[in-house]
C-alpha cells in the first residue's frame, strides 16, 4: 500500500512522502500504537515533535515495526522538531540527540525549528512569567539556531533541516544567511485558513509546505463551545457525499492536490485508515473553487502565549 502515496520532492532532491501521521495531542499510552496501525496501513511518513512529550511511544511503535520485519529504518520518513527553548546554538545538538534517544533512531529525516520565537533555557518547555500566561522570552535569534541546524546535517544526524510556523519575511532571513536551504515549512493549511500569500512565496522559494491541522484541529485542547468546526461545514458535506467519500478525506485530499505534504493526526485505527483512502480519486475545478471559498483566515494555532516576542510569526502577518 506505501508505494501508492506520492513525494514531494525537496529542493536538494530528496522526498517526502506526502501523507504522513500527526502525533500531535496524541495521548500516551496510545501513540506507540497508533504508529503501529499506521505502518501497518501503509503510512510511511511520521511526524513528531519533543515538545508532544510522546517520542519515547512514537519510537516504541516504530522500533516494533522495524523489530517484526514490516519496514527497515530507510523505509519510514519520520520528522522531528526543535523546541523554542533549545534555540541557543549551543543547545541545539544535545535537543536533537534526546529526540534521537527518545525515538531510538540513528538520524532523523527531517528535523525542523518549531517556531521562530525562543524561550528561556531551563527545565520548563513553557517557561511561564508572573502572569501567568505569557511566557518568558530568550533573546536567541533563529538565524543563529539555523547555523547548527546545518552542522547536524554535516554530521548525518540529520538528512534535512526546515523550519515551521515561520513567516515569509523569516523565512528569507533564514535564506540570506543559509548554506543548507530550508527543505520545507511546516504551518497551519486547512479550508478556513489557506495562508495563500505564503504558500506562493515558499512555492517560488523551492520550499515544500507540509499542512497541520488540515482536518481544522476538531479536538484541540483550547477548543471552545461555540467554535465553528471545519469538519461540519455543509459546503465541504456536499463536496464528499459528490464523491462518496467522508469530509476528513476530502480535506486531506485538497492539500495533496494543491500540492502539499499533509500529515493528519488521529490514534484511532479506523480514522488512520479513512484519512489514508486519499488515492483514488481527484477534485475537480469546482470542487477547488468551493473549497477556496470557505477561507476565513480561521487560525486554530496563533501560540497565544508568545505575543510581544519580536519574532513572533502573525503578530504582524507575512
């Protein structure tokens, strides 16, 4: 079932595959599982983060796999992400070294900084201030952060460096100072938020977009009462019962047709399953249209706790 998912092809010429399983929000105790179920399915595409708290669980699952013959290592394509307090470059490879632990791996495929924004150094992954909500700052720069992340590919620990939740102005910081290039920008893309202006501007950078939360991100843990809930839209409800498909595979399959590397979260097998269903068949030109239209600049991500950090990617929009 793998060989039938396409890549998206890095600028370096290496490949993504371009539907892969989000750990995000993934509870312990099922993830490992989750993992297996999605091997098992056909994903070959894992995307985690040491900010998730689950990468032990998710190189559970993977190490299994590998153990009982399903793939080799070289198989899966598996994503990891450096979190905002480990910005100082000389932070940087102990971080990834932890994650290589945690997920019992050699090398990452792909390792990207999580956000632009750097927090304090220290024990705390939310280092709160006196208020309470908003979180204390460290005055490390991304574009120092990006020089050691091009020094873990030098030494193979890594095949390919990235970035996420940046903006295009950051994003061409990065460019001005780099010697690796960023293979990709992992953002928020779903049908209520497109981010069009900056999806553009990585395209004609040679940059992939990976899409988080392509689903609308029903069960975030801020989610309120009364927020609209992308899976429910009619719009997209016509779309699928058109296609005889569930609205979740519509919305993957948007982001694959538009281009995008997309990676859907769930622990449920039978959800892992439907959001893998993605191959066969297409969008049509009004179907596109339809989907373009819901745009609602409905962002489910705005990282409320570091507004006023200078580098805060959508304080001031790209």
């Amino acid at each position: 079932m793998a060989a039938k998912v396409p890549n998206a092809i890095f600028s370096n010429g290496n490949s993504i595959p371009m539907i892969g399983l989000g750990t995000w929000n993934s509870p312990p105790g099922v993830v490992a599982q989750a993992v297996k179920d999605a091997i098992d399915i056909g994903y070959r595409h894992i995307d985690c983060a040491h900010v998730y708290q689950n990468e032990d669980e998710v190189g559970d699952g993977i190490a299994a796999k590998i153990k009982d013959g399903t793939i080799k290592r070289e198989d899966v394509f598996v994503t990891s992400k450096l979190w905002n307090t480990f910005h100082r470059p000389d932070l940087v490879e102990g971080a990834l070294k932890v994650t290589l632990k945690n997920l019992k791996l050699a090398y990452l495929d792909l390792y990207l900084i999580h956000w632009p924004v750097a927090y304090k150094e220290g024990d705390s992954l939310f280092p709160l201030g006196p208020d309470g909500k908003t979180f204390i700052f460290s005055d490390a720069d991304y574009v120092d952060t990006w020089k050691e992340m091009e020094k873990l590919v030098d030494a193979g620990l890594v095949k390919n460096i990235g970035l996420s939740n940046f903006n295009s102005k950051q994003i061409q910081r990065v460019l001005d100072v780099a010697r690796i290039k960023p293979a990709c920008n992992q953002i928020e893309v779903h049908a209520y938020l497109h981010q069009s202006k900056l999806t553009t501007f990585c395209t004609e950078k040679e940059i992939i977009v990976t899409a988080y939360s392509p689903l609308g991100s029903p069960a975030r843990p801020w989610v309120k009462k009364d927020d609209i809930v992308l899976l429910d839209d009619p719009t997209l409800k016509k779309i699928a019962d058109k296609h005889g498909k569930e609205p979740a595979q519509i919305l993957i399959r948007y982001q694959i047709e538009l281009g995008h590397v997309v990676i859907p979260k769930s622990v449920t097998k039978s959800r892992i399953a439907s959001n893998f269903e993605v191959f066969n068949f297409t969008l049509d030109g009004d179907d596109i249209k339809n989907l373009a239209a819901l745009e609602r600049n409905e962002r489910i991500c705005p990282e409320f706790g570091a507004f006023g950090h200078p580098h805060h990617p959508f304080e001031k929009e790209e």
